[in-house]
C-alpha cells in the first residue's frame, strides 16, 4: 500500500498481523472504511474465501483514491487489514 501512496502502521492496535493504511487527498471530506479481511482456517489455509476479501479490499481502497484524485474530491480512505 505504501508504494499506492498510503501511509501503513503496521502492528495496528497491538496486534501482530493488524495494519491499516490511509490516503487522504485535499482538505476535510468524507471518510471511507474498508476491510481487507486475512485470516485462515488451520491446517486449511484459505479455503473459506478470506484470500478473496482481503485483496477486493486492496483494490476497492486502490480504486477510491484514484477516484478522489480524478475528481479533485476531499477525503480520506482507510483501509484495515484484520487478522484472523
């Protein structure tokens, strides 16, 4: 997310496996939350569709700040990767 232009805390919150990356373009706005879901199932891994979430996560925050910027709209887009 970094080289997307999104600044990343990792080990959000504490967590081990948690980040979050921000973009923000102009000044006040709305702020948008997305979810980039990663966790497996033991001795499974990602059989239940979590692989999927987590990288439409990534593209959805992806497509939103290009949109911000396209547009010249304000705002924030937050993207939080959650571990299992």
């Amino acid at each position: 997310m970094q080289s997307q232009g999104f600044e990343v805390t990792p080990h959000y919150l504490g967590l081990e496996t948690a980040w979050r990356a921000q973009f923000s373009f102009g000044e006040g706005g709305r702020t948008i939350g997305v979810n980039s879901e990663m966790d497996a199932l033991p001795n499974l891994g990602h059989g239940c569709g979590h692989n999927l979430i987590a990288i439409a996560g990534v593209g959805v925050a992806i497509a939103l700040k290009r949109a911000l910027k396209a547009h010249n709209v304000s705002g924030t887009v937050i993207l939080l990767g959650t571990p299992g």
